[in-house]
C-alpha cells in the first residue's frame, strides 16, 4: 500500500485515509467518543469542524481540572498516549464496536517492540502521530499501556491490561531488551565548569550560563522548573543571594512551594543576565531574537535541552551519553561525591523519595568509601 502525503485542503482525501476521523464520535468504543478533550492533542490537520464540535465547555473544562493536579508533561504525555492507540487501532482496522481486548493488546505490545507492519510505520508517521519509523523503546511501551489502563478503568470498560499474561510478556522483554533507557551521564561540576567556559560575553552567553548555573547550582532543577521560574517567585537578598519559591513541580502537584537558595556565583550569573536584559518580571529566561532582541515568551522544555546539547558540542563533549536529567543528577551526584548531608540536599532537590535519590548520590559518594584503600 503506497501512502500519499496528505493535504489539509483536500478533505475528501483526509476522510480516506485519516487515522483517526469525525466518524469515530459515533462509535461505541472510540476514545475520542468518549474523551472529546483528546480532540485537542491531534495533529493540526485533524482538526476538523465535526471534531471541533465535540469540544464543548465540559471538555475544556476537563482538561482544566486534569491539569490543576497533574504535571504538564505527565497529561500531555498521557492524552497523546490514548490519541496514540486511537490512531494504531484504526490502522489495523479496529471497529471501536467492542471493548479492545488481550489479542489487540499483545498485538500492540509485539509490534512496538519487534517492528511494525511497513504501510502502518509510515501512516502513523506520515500523519504526525509518530516521530518516526521503528519500534518504540520498551519504556514508551509500557507507559502507554500505563496510559491505557488508566482509561479504561476511568471509563469503566473491560481492562486486559492487568491480565497475566500481558506482565509475563512484559518481564520477558525487560530481561531482553533490559529496564528502560539509561539515564545518562551526569554533569557533575567538572563538565559544567566545561560548559560554562563556552560562554563568552554576548547576550545568549550570559544568559546560557545564567540557565545553566541556575538549573545546576539551585538543586538540580528539572528543565520544565528552569522554564516556569518567574520574578515575581524570585526574592533578592541584601548580600546579594536570592531566594527562589518554587511555585510547583513534579513532587509538588498541589503548590505548596519550596525556597531554595541561589547564591554565590549562581547567584552572580543570575544578577548578570536579569540587569543586561533587564527583565523585571514575567519569565527569568527567554527566547533571543536573531537581532538580539529578548522575546517576553519563556523557553521551553526542548529550549533548554537544546542549550545544554549545545554547549556539551562546544566543549567536545559526545552528548549523546547525557541526557535529561543529566544536570539533576550532576548535582546529586556531585553533592555525594563532596559528602553533603543528604537532608540538605533533597531539601535543595525536592525530592521526596530516598530511594531515588540515593542512586546518584551513592554513584558519586563511592570514592570515598573509606574500603577502597584496604590494598594500601
């Protein structure tokens, strides 16, 4: 089956061949019947007029509601998981008259991790609703299937997902193809004094190292932290330091806040970017015009992925052995490595888990196992 690329002027042909289409409202079983808020997370293309009907002040309504309590990147990544299925299901012709079942489901499972048919590769990704062709990472997986069983229970619809022998399936791939992706290498201070030596006195400079001393020097900052920081969440102190509220994150769902301090040369960076650029409030770190004008739109996550990628290349690092938390475990692993009180540091972190956090502390305390020197 030969795919044609699809135009958004040719209707009829978006009818034909679309994935997922206005008809699927009308089916007893479509996620899209049953979760009109998912319209919004389609690809711009299938944003018909029937579609855009469903999208009613319920359903606005709705996602508001899902996002009050829940990350940014946790529903994005949940609603584009069910979009996901919508779309894989008609592309093998499921009717959406029944419940999906176990067979759809080990279908699933075997052709994200083994390979997809040809023609339904290059449709998902022809049509936006995959990045590109190839089998999924087993943690993609899994956290789809994740995503559905949590709406099938939400719906109150028949659940394969908790059957046997999808978790039997599921351990035998993880022994094979192993947990999940690795973390990444750590930035610890050594690599990011590297990094910020890449930085010279033009104005993304400055401001690239205020980022990354900020997101580094402040706790470990997850990159979706860095993009929310706002002034009016900042508090300059007399000496110099500043004290940072963080409004929310991943661990803080209900907004509780945590202050965490930002001084030394952190603090100095810090002071350099906002007096040059002259942000008084709104986002702390922006986009920069090709004219050097500073845009009031914040970075966004993959802004600030981008930065880091780039001043690991500058400094001749390979960046392909970092990856997304790489500054966040950089300084827990930094901070076990410098023997720091842990309390102190999951203080600084946020972290609530022990557990999670005493994987990079440990990675970098280990030198100093006072053991290591019984050869000596």
């Amino acid at each position: 089956m030969e795919i044609e690329k699809l135009s958004t002027n040719d209707t009829s042909d978006v009818q034909e061949l679309c994935l997922i289409r206005t008809s699927h409202k009308f089916m007893e079983y479509s996620f899209i019947r049953k979760r009109p808020e998912l319209e919004c997370f389609l690809p711009v293309r299938f944003h018909s007029a029937g579609l855009n009907a469903l999208y009613t002040k319920s359903a606005t309504r709705a996602i508001e509601i899902m996002g009050e309590y829940t990350s940014e990147n946790t529903r994005l990544a949940h609603n584009g998981d069910l979009v996901y299925w919508q779309a894989w299901l008609s592309a093998i012709g499921f009717s959406f008259k029944s419940p999906i079942t176990l067979q759809e489901l080990i279908t699933f499972i075997i052709q994200h991790t083994e390979g997809l048919d040809p023609d339904i590769d290059t449709m998902l990704v022809d049509q936006g609703f995959k990045a590109k062709l190839g089998p999924h990472k087993l943690a993609t997986v899994k956290r789809r299937i994740g995503s559905l069983s949590v709406f099938l229970e939400s719906a109150k619809w028949p659940n394969p997902c908790h059957d046997h022998e999808v978790h039997r399936i599921l351990a035998q791939l993880t022994k094979k193809y192993g947990s999940s992706k690795p973390a990444g290498r750590a930035i610890t201070k050594d690599v990011l004094d590297d990094m910020l030596e890449t930085c010279s006195d033009q104005l993304i400079d400055i401001r690239d190292r205020a980022l990354l001393l900020f997101a580094w020097g402040s706790g470990g900052r997850r990159r979706a932290e860095v993009t929310c920081a706002l002034m009016k969440d900042l508090t300059r102190l007399p000496d110099g330091s500043f004290v940072y509220n963080i409004p929310t994150s991943k661990t803080d769902q209900e907004g509780k806040g945590a202050p965490v301090p930002v001084k030394g040369r952190v603090a100095q960076a810090l002071d350099h970017w906002l007096t040059i650029s002259g942000i008084e409030q709104g986002p702390l770190f922006r986009s920069i015009g090709k004219g050097g004008k500073i845009k009031d739109k914040p970075l966004s996550p993959v802004d600030v992925y981008r930065i880091v990628r780039r001043r690991l290349e500058i400094a001749e690092y390979d960046f392909t052995q970092f990856g997304a938390h790489s500054l966040r475990s950089g300084f827990v692993t930094e901070a076990g490595r410098k023997n720091k009180n842990l309390g102190d540091v999951m203080a600084l972190t946020t972290h609530k888990s022990v557990t999670t956090v005493m994987r990079y502390y440990q990675a970098g305390s280990i030198i100093n196992n006072s053991a290591a020197n019984l050869a000596d």
